[in-house]
C-alpha cells in the first residue's frame, strides 16, 4: 500500500492503518529502536507506542514523509525509554557512546531552555545536515540519528571502520563550529 | 549547550532528512553491490541494441526502499527487501583484504623485471580496453589464494581479494597465476576521472587519505642529486588540500600512453638540475589501503605525466598555482637566480681548506651579538652581526662585522624539526616568517647570539661580507672543538687537509694548522 493510502486510513480512524504500517515499516522501526534500546522486547515495546503515537499524530498531521516521520517518533521513544533505563542503571550501549561523540561538540552547560531556542537548534542542525556532502550527511545521519554503529555503516560503505571514525570526527567538528557561528554557546 | 540537547535537537531533524537518508541506505547498498555489474552491463546494452535483443537489466529502488532487478522487456528478475523495510541485512562476509605489498616479488625472483616490462595485455573493462603490464610476483601460489572477485567479462581475470579497485589484477591460466599492474586506457582521450572512479575506486577527495611527494629524479648528477636531497620528501593530509588536489586531477584529459610529444619537463644540454626542482613524483593513498604511484608532476609546463609516455593535459594557471603551491615547488622567473644550485651566481665550493684560506681576506674569532633570520624566496638568510675578538689571518680594522648566510630550501619533517631546533635552541631572531628551512645549507648549525665562531672572510659584491663556502663557511665552537662539518662547508667528500678529516677538530689544532697553511700566503685583497 502506499504510503498515502495508510496515511488516509489513519485520517478515516481506520484500525487496518496501524496493521498496514506495522507490515511495511514495522521490521525498519524496530530496527531504529533496537539501535538504541539493544533489546528485541524493549523494541518491540518501543514501536507499539510508536503506532499509538502516530495515530493521535495524524488528525493534526498529514506526513509528506511517512517513513522519516515514522523514524523520528521511533528513535524519540526509544532515546526517552533508553534514558529512563539509564537513570535506574548505568547502561552503554550505542545510545550512550554517540552521546559521549557528541560531547566534543558542546560545552555541557544548559542554555536551551525555551521552546523557541530549542526549535531554532534543531532547525539549524537540519539546515547543517542538509549543508554536508551526501556521503558525510549519510554517515553522520546514520550515526547520530539512527545510533548506527560504526562498523556497521563503515560495511555498508564498504569502506573501513577508520575511514567513518575520520569523517565523523571531522564533521562534528565542522558541527560545532557551525553551532558557535550560528551564536550557539557550545 | 548540554550533549543530550544536541541529540535531542538531531532527533527532530525533518522527516524529508531522515527519509531521504533512509533511501540513500538503500541506494548504497545497492550501488556497492553491482557497480561494476552496471558498468559492464551499460557496455552490453549498446552491443546489444544494435543486436536488437534488448535485454539489459536495471536495478529501480521500490518505494518502501526495497530494490527491484528488472529487465529491459519489464520482467521482473528479483526483488530484494529494503534493510529497514525486511529484515536487518547482514553486511555481506568481506573476503580478507589483501595487501600488494606482500605478493610482489623483489627484483630478482621470478622473471626479471626487464623481461616483465614486455608483457602486456589488453584487459576489457567495459566501456574501456585497459592496458595491463605484468609485474613480477612472489609465486603463483601466493596469488592463487590472493584471488578475489573473478572479472566478469573476462574469463580468467580476478580482483585481489577484498580489493573493488582495479589497480592490480590477478590472471589464472594453466601456466599458473600471474600479476598485471593497470598501466593506461586504450583510447585517444579519456577523463582521468574516470581512472580515479573504475581503477582506483576513488570518487571524492575524502577517499584520499594522502598524497606522498617526493623530488623528480631525471637528473643524478652531483647537482641533481644534491638538489633532490633538498627536495626530500613530504606528505599532503590536510583534507582540504587533497579535495583541491583531486578536483584538479579530475579535471584532466589523459591521451594515451607514447605521447612524449606532448610531455615538456624542461632540461637542455647543460642537464636537467631546473627539471628535477619543478618535478615531484606522487604516491597517492587512498582509504581503501591501495596506493597509486604512477602520477609525475612537472612544473615547467604545468603538466601531470607516467611512465611510458602518458600525458595529461596541461593545466590552467589557476590550477598550476595551485599544484606547485600544494607540491612546494618554486620555479625561478627567467633570469632570476636559484642560488645554490646555479652555476656563477652561487658561492665557490672549496676543495681544502688551504684553497678556501687562498681566498679569504681574514679569518677571525668572533662572538655573535645579534642574530636575525628572514625568508626570501624560501630561502633562510640569516644576517649576524660578530664582535671580531682575534683576527688569525689577513688585517680587519672593523670591531664588528656583518654576516650573510645564505640557506637553502628544505621542507617536509626535516624542516619542521630544524625550525623546532632553531626555534627552541637557538637566538637567531625572528624566524616565524621562514616557510621553509634550509638543509644544505647551514641552518642546522645556525649560530646563536653569544656563540664563538671563526669566520672566513670572503669578498661579495655587496657591502656584506659573506663567510665563504658552498652554502656557508664558519666554523663553529662547540666544547671546545672546532666544527668544519664539510656539508656545512661545502667541502664535497671532506676535506683534504691534514687535521681537519672529519670535520671536528679541537682548537688549538684548528689554529695550528691554520697557522701552517698561512704561512707564507699573502691575503686577498677584500676590495679587489
């Protein structure tokens, strides 16, 4: 079925269009959360809220991107479960080491606080992401979006695992000089 | 900011950026695996079109992400689930990378290279006939289990394992296996773009990691070789200079191999010294661990060439500024002086020490009272101003004198390490200005402020008087030794008089033996 075709059923409260996303993209959205979670069951968990979050979502949306929509609350869930789990027990995982990547980049002292500053950020984050070459917009993306491992993205490249670690590197300096001239306090 | 807001913020990129990524996941997965397919294949369409049998196959990504192999006719081959949209594809099994460097032979196993260099083949490629020069390898064996990916539209012809580039290919036949090295494309005119993307699997200038310079080697004579001495070596990793550099390689036309007529490096009948200094050899690594050493550089005319003859096109002004820029090199305008190297214009070499005294108006004990460095034309002049405490030789009236030392160029570690020196060990002035040091000349025993030195007084043309030599001519005080280091000096081999063989001497026999090659020596006069 087509993406618009489900997107409709859910605009008609029609039950069958959590059943049609969840055969097209449920094994792509457990992917995502299992990234991040590294647990089947707490994915799975993760991607039901999914389809329960789509359906409030979509009387007040009409996704241009189902699939990238479906992504974003995906990951968002399973980054808010994975930091509710940390907060009980100090967990690793891939969640945890692209967070401490993603240190290098900023200061580590709060100043967005407001909802305005916040959606400002990641609409200058979109605008860098969108700025870079496709292939460090792909790693980058992978990396600290889909919380893929290096390994994984550097086989995917076909390319080794050194060569991604040197272009994430150099993109999240790139990253945090951008943030800094966009008047970030990184 | 806090790094849970930032991965917070990346979270809520737009849809349109996560899906577009999404797609791309596939797309690469999907190129990856049939680009070489798709390169041939594209070659058997246009045999095929005037064969009228129309059945070429083309991979379309389905929306969910999911890539469908269809033929020409619109019948489906396969179909294979997107790696979000099926199961998580595991990556492919990769074949052991294998490193070239452990299957070539040493000159003297095997075939010798002479009777190699004779043997070559033409390798189909697709939509190229490529030429392949065999290269001597350790033993068929060895390369049997080298074996990579078979060629497919050549029987017999494989990758080395773990390789997607070209650049070495294996060729199994009943005589046992045998290794070619990718020499040129068989076509008039091709992009090199297109060497870079098929042979070397390099297609932006992020899959280079390095590109290794070192001097061209035309020319061995005594000044050839002194002067790609000079050159030495030096390694390109800033990213944005490799991206310039590969921008401006895509740009070129190669033509073919045996087109010397079209190749200009300079050189006449009084040798090729100007061609060595306007030429670098590259070696050009990429991420995928392969290394590319056939490209040559020439500043004379702007111009990347092999061996074999084949030439590139020339390139712009703009572009030539930018190589020789990248690459070190500094031709001399006409008429203008390259200093040590060049024929009258530079300081006399001397032989001994006794023909260095038949020219010097005065040798002196001084002690330096300030010290200044400067960099012209990549060249470190260092100026001194010496306290004459003792004049051994000849008649000095003035109580201080002025001292040029012309250096020379060097670049690459050895530079860095001898600023470092001069920088931390030494007063010699302001240096931050100085590109590039001097290796022949005598910036490694660079004089500090308070430092004792004998100085051989020679003539100049100018006002200053120059300490003699090669490239240099004091001699330096170091606990309680005199140091005539003939690379300092000037002195070739060494130097020829009794006492001073090895260029360290103590100092009271320094002045003894000075005073025996003066005695009866008239000085020269300084204003001749």
């Amino acid at each position: 079925m087509l993406d618009q075709e489900i997107i409709g059923l859910f605009w008609q409260r029609d039950e069958q269009a959590v059943a049609e996303t969840n055969a097209k993209y449920g094994k792509y959205c457990r992917r995502v959360a299992a990234n991040i979670l590294g647990s089947r069951e707490d994915a799975e968990e993760c991607v039901n809220d999914t389809w329960l979050k789509t359906w409030n979502a979509i009387p007040e949306n009409r996704p241009t991107y189902f699939q990238g929509f479906l992504a974003k609350i995906t990951r968002n869930l399973a980054l808010d479960r994975w930091k509710r789990q940390t907060a009980r027990k100090r967990g690793r995982g891939a969640a945890a080491l692209a967070l401490e990547e993603l240190e290098e980049c900023v200061s580590g002292s709060s100043n967005v606080e407001l909802e305005y500053e916040a959606r400002e950020l990641y609409r200058a984050i979109d605008s860098f992401i969108n700025a870079l070459p496709e292939k460090e917009q792909y790693v980058f993306v992978q990396r600290y979006f889909y919380m893929e491992a290096v390994q994984a993205i550097a086989e995917s490249l076909q390319v080794r695992d050194n060569h991604v670690s040197v272009i994430l590197s150099r993109t999240r300096k790139k990253l945090r000089r951008y943030l800094q001239e966009e008047g970030y306090e990184v | 900011m806090k790094k849970e807001e930032l991965l917070d913020a990346i979270g809520k990129i737009s849809s349109e950026t996560v899906e577009r990524n999404s797609r791309k996941s596939q797309e690469i997965r999907a190129q990856r695996r049939v680009s070489w397919g798709r390169w041939v294949a594209a070659a058997a369409v246009a045999v095929m079109v005037g064969a009228g049998l129309f059945s070429y196959r083309q991979l379309l990504p389905r929306e969910d992400g999911a890539v469908q192999e269809w033929k020409g006719d619109g019948q489906l081959l396969s179909s294979r689930e997107a790696p979000f949209g099926g199961d998580w594809e595991k990556p492919e099994e990769k074949a052991p990378f294998v490193e070239i460097s452990t299957l070539l032979a040493h000159s003297g196993s095997g075939n010798t290279m002479e009777e190699l260099a004779l043997r070559m083949v033409q390798v189909n490629l697709g939509q190229y006939g490529a030429q392949y020069e065999e290269v001597a390898a350790i033993s068929s064996e060895a390369l049997e289990k080298a074996r990579g990916e078979a060629l497919e539209e050549e029987e017999g012809w494989y990758r080395l394992s773990g390789h997607e580039d070209l650049q070495y290919l294996i060729h199994a036949s009943e005589q046992g296996d045998t290794l070619w090295k990718f020499g040129w494309f068989r076509s008039e005119e091709y992009p090199y773009r297109d060497v870079l993307h098929y042979i070397y699997d390099v297609d932006s200038g992020d899959d280079i990691q390095a590109v290794l310079l070192t001097a061209a080697d035309m020319d061995n004579s005594d000044a050839g070789k002194k002067l790609q001495e000079e050159i030495g070596e030096y390694e390109i990793r800033d990213q944005e200079a490799l991206k310039q550099l590969y921008d401006i390689l895509c740009s070129m036309t190669c033509y073919g191999q045996n087109r010397w007529d079209l190749i200009d490096y300079g050189g006449n009948d009084e040798g090729m010294v100007e061609s060595v200094r306007a030429g670098r050899y590259l070696a050009i690594e990429t991420d995928k661990g392969i290394v590319i050493d056939a490209l040559k550089y020439t500043a004379v005319s702007g111009m990347f060439y092999e061996y074999c003859g084949v030439a590139y096109s020339r390139l712009s002004a703009e572009e030539k500024e930018t190589v020789d820029r990248l690459f070190r090199i500094e031709v001399p305008e006409e008429g203008e002086s390259t200093g040590a190297a060049d024929g009258e214009d530079s300081l006399r070499e001397y032989d001994s020490v006794e023909d260095l005294l038949q020219d010097s108006w005065a040798v002196v004990k001084g002690r330096v009272l300030e010290a200044d460095s400067g960099n012209v034309r990549s060249y470190i002049y260092t100026t001194y101003q010496v306290e004459v405490l003792e004049v051994l030789y000849g008649s000095m009236e003035e109580g201080i004198i002025a001292v040029n030392m012309p250096g020379g160029v060097l670049a690459g570690e050895e530079a860095r390490e001898m600023v470092a020196e001069v920088t931390e060990g030494k007063d010699a002035g302001d240096i931050k200005n100085i590109g590039n040091a001097s290796s022949a000349g005598n910036t490694d025993r660079l004089l500090a402020v308070g430092d004792e030195t004998y100085l051989f007084l020679v003539s100049e043309p100018e006002d200053a008087f120059g300490a003699v030599g090669g490239y240099c001519g004091e001699a330096l005080l170091e606990d309680g030794n005199v140091l005539l280091d003939s690379s300092i000096a000037g002195f070739g081999e060494g130097i020829s008089v009794e006492g001073f063989q090895g260029g360290r001497m103590p100092e009271s026999d320094f002045r003894e033996a000075l005073e025996e090659l003066a005695a009866g020596k008239e000085a020269a006069d300084p204003y001749s």
